[in-house]
C-alpha cells in the first residue's frame, strides 16, 4: 500500500525523503493526488500508451474486443465482476 502524507506535508516531505515509492497525497482527508519517482513518470510517458474514449476506437477494435476470449489464468477475478 502506498505512503499517505497530507498535502500540506508534501514539502517537508520532499525535504526529508526520496521519493522511491508511490506516495498518495491527500487533502481534506480524501486521496487527491499520487507522487511518484521521475524514472516511473519518464517510463510511463514513454511507453507509447494513452487512455482513449471508447468512442475512439474504430470498428475492428471494437469487433476484436468483442470477440475476445479471457485467458483462463484471469478467470479467478471473475468474482469481481459478477453481479450479486
């Protein structure tokens, strides 16, 4: 589980620490934030992944996703998604 520091603290913090970790910042008792090391921040920037809107994908991505198998070695998270 990830450092939890107030985001009042963060300061005094990067003073104090390096920041080796995923710290969560919180404010006004609520996560708002994540730090995390540059090195991670350099390697997820160039990973050449994106978040898109599903309105984005075209009519093949669509298909093939549709029309995925689950691996067998995912199955054990189906709980997670079954309705109750």
């Amino acid at each position: 589980m990830p450092e939890t520091i107030d985001f009042i603290d963060v300061h005094d913090y990067l003073v104090k620490n390096d920041v080796a970790d995923p710290v969560t910042i919180v404010k006004h008792g609520k996560p708002h934030a994540v730090m995390i090391p540059y090195e991670l921040f350099e390697a997820l920037q160039n990973s050449g992944r994106k978040a898109i809107h599903v309105s984005e994908l075209s009519a093949d991505d669509l298909d093939a996703i549709l029309n995925s198998e689950i691996p067998e070695e995912c199955r054990k998270f189906d709980h997670e998604v079954k309705k109750k």
